[in-house]
C-alpha cells in the first residue's frame, strides 16, 4: 500500500519551531551518548595500558633477576680462573726464576721501545 496524502496540510511557523527544538533534542543526546561512549573507551584502554605495563614490570623483573644471578655465577668463575692462573704463573716463576726474570726484562725493553717513539 502507498500511502499519499490527499490533502497535505501545510505547516505553520509554530510546527517549524517544534521541529527544531526536537532535532536540538536529538542533536545533545546524541552527543552525550558519544561521550559517553569516548569516556568507556578510554576508561578500557587505560585499564588494558595498565595491565600491560604490569605484565612488563613482572617480566622485565623476572629478566633482571635471571641475568643478575647469571653474572654473578660467571664472576665467581672468572674469580675462580684468575686465581688457577695466578697459582700456575706462581709455580712456573718458582721453577724457572731465571726464564721469567729474563721474560719480564724483554717485555720491559719492548714496551720502552714502543712507548719512547
């Protein structure tokens, strides 16, 4: 079914008035109800933020303690290997006293030589 009107009545200046102040009507809650949209989203991208840098602190704290214990064990074993060479350079000097004083003059005529130019 079509519906046309037979005899349209025209509006008067108080209908126009009505209008408008319907389409303000329309106009404002539409811009709360997207405010209030932009406001929920923002609220849930701000916890969703939070959460993430909560799991990065977590992670990168995890990371830390891991890479701290690491080095500490690698500077026990580095400790650990100066000292064996320390020992073995003790043994080799006391067992070869003229070797080593000999040794130790020689690099100190190179690095004279180097050092005087």
């Amino acid at each position: 079914m079509d519906y046309t009107p037979t005899n349209p009545t025209p509006l008067s200046p108080s209908d126009y008035a009505g209008v408008s102040q319907a389409a303000s009507d329309l106009r404002g809650h539409a811009a709360d109800d997207m405010t209030d949209f932009a406001a929920t989203q923002a609220q849930t991208v701000k916890a969703a933020a939070v959460e993430k840098a909560q799991n990065f602190r977590s992670f990168a704290g995890e990371k830390a303690a891991t890479i701290k214990e690491e080095a500490s064990i690698k500077f026990k074993q580095g400790t650990e290997k100066a000292k064996e060479l320390h020992v073995t350079a003790e043994d080799y000097v006391r067992e070869n006293p003229t070797k080593a004083v000999l040794s130790a003059v020689g690099v100190g005529v190179i690095i004279g030589l180097i050092l005087r130019r």
